[in-house]
C-alpha cells in the first residue's frame, strides 16, 4: 500500500514538473538542454532497474549494466527513427526527440528489469545444477543455457504481450491520444505500428545486451560461477 501510494504521489509530482521543463525545452530546443534532459532520464530509468532487482550485482555493476544496455538500445533506435524514418529538421527536435526517447527508455526499462533479475535469481536457485554441468566439462555458456532463455523470455514477455493483444484487447496509449485530439484512425494506427515496431526493436536489443553482460560477470577467466559477486535484497 505504501508503494503504490509513494508512486502516485511521484506521478502527479514527477508529471507537473516535466510539463514546465518540456514547455521551457520547446520553447528553446537548444540541442544540449535536450541531450541534458535524455541524460536525466537516462541515469533515472537506470536507477529504476536496480531498484526492482531482488538479486543485483555488487558494487556499481548493477547500474551500469543496466545503464549501459538502455543506452545502446534506446538511443541507437531513436536517433535512427529520427534521422531516417521521421525525419524533423533538425532530426533532435524536442517535439519528437524526448517523447519517442520517453517510450523507448520505459520499456526498455522494464525488459532489463525483468531479465536481469531472471537470470541472477536462475544462475543462484540453479547454482548446483550449473556447476554440474561445468564439472562434467561444459562451457559456462552452454550450462547457463536455460538462465539465458528463460531470462531472455521473461524480457520480452511484456513487449510481445502489448503487441500481440494491440488492437484486439487495448488501444495503445499513443494511438488513444491521437484519436483523443481528433486525429484520423487511420493515421493513428500507422504512427502506433512504428512507435511498437521500435519498442521491440529496442526492447529486444536492450534485454539482449544486459544479459551478455550479465552472464559475463557471473563468470571468470576459469569458466567458474561467481556467485560472491551478487548481493541479496
């Protein structure tokens, strides 16, 4: 009850006070006070990651893989969506820039979450099983086979559900507000297919690169599980 009350209040805070600093970031569109603002929400979204891990890695790992792969992917996304399929002129042009950035970041946000906390909890509760696998002469790539693809799976499990079920049980929150402020259907839609096709594609990409990391950091030069490198929460 007090989370979700903390985050309510956070959400009118945290909404009011981006409302001002957009119409102040509009009205200038001074490209180091947008690469400023996608720095905040950068640093934000990565300290929202190990706050939901209930196993993290020590020491500053955890944030800075998180980070790291949120800044490949969504980054990499949005400046291609923006230079190449948008194309606003100047490409970092706030209207689009900090909005498709926004979403890509929150979802993101939540597939590393979700995957980073898989695979620390599998690679812990299968600790016996996987040093099995390396005693019988494994790599520590193929014994952690099932820790990926299940880490990988749980990643990817709220992206492919909006997309999957978009259109048949929800309206997508963009394609809602377009219709909302009279925009055509039609017109609706194929602005929300590209919106989605970039989340995957960068939600898949960041899940995909967090994980790497992550599975790298759970092992040593001895292919040996490294186990004293996660703190419990």
């Amino acid at each position: 009850t007090r989370s979700l009350l903390v985050a309510a209040i956070r959400t009118v805070i945290q909404l009011a006070l981006i409302g001002l600093v957009l119409e102040a970031l509009f009205a200038s569109s001074a490209f180091y006070w947008i690469a400023l603002l996608a720095a905040v929400m950068l640093l934000v979204a990565g300290r929202e990651v190990v706050a939901r891990q209930g196993r993290r890695l020590k020491g500053g790992w955890a944030f800075g893989i998180g980070t790291g792969a949120m800044f490949v992917s969504s980054f990499t996304v949005t400046v291609l969506a923006l230079a190449v399929v948008i194309g606003p002129e100047p490409w970092y042009t706030p209207q689009y820039a900090i909005p498709l950035l926004g979403m890509m970041l929150g979802n993101t946000m939540t597939g590393v979450s979700l995957a980073l906390d898989r695979l620390l909890a599998e690679a812990d509760n299968g600790r016996a099983r996987i040093e099995a696998r390396l005693a019988l002469g494994h790599t520590f790539r193929e014994a952690m086979q099932e820790p990926l693809k299940s880490a990988m799976r749980a990643g990817l499990i709220p992206t492919v559900n909006g997309m999957a079920a978009a259109g048949l049980v929800s309206l997508p929150g963009m394609m809602t507000g377009q219709i909302l402020a009279g925009v055509d259907p039609v017109e609706a839609v194929k602005y929300q297919l590209l919106v989605m096709f970039l989340i995957g594609g960068g939600t898949a990409l960041g899940v995909f690169c967090a994980v790497m990391i992550g599975l790298r950091r759970l092992t040593d030069t001895r292919q040996r599980l490294r186990l004293d490198r996660l703190r419990v929460e």
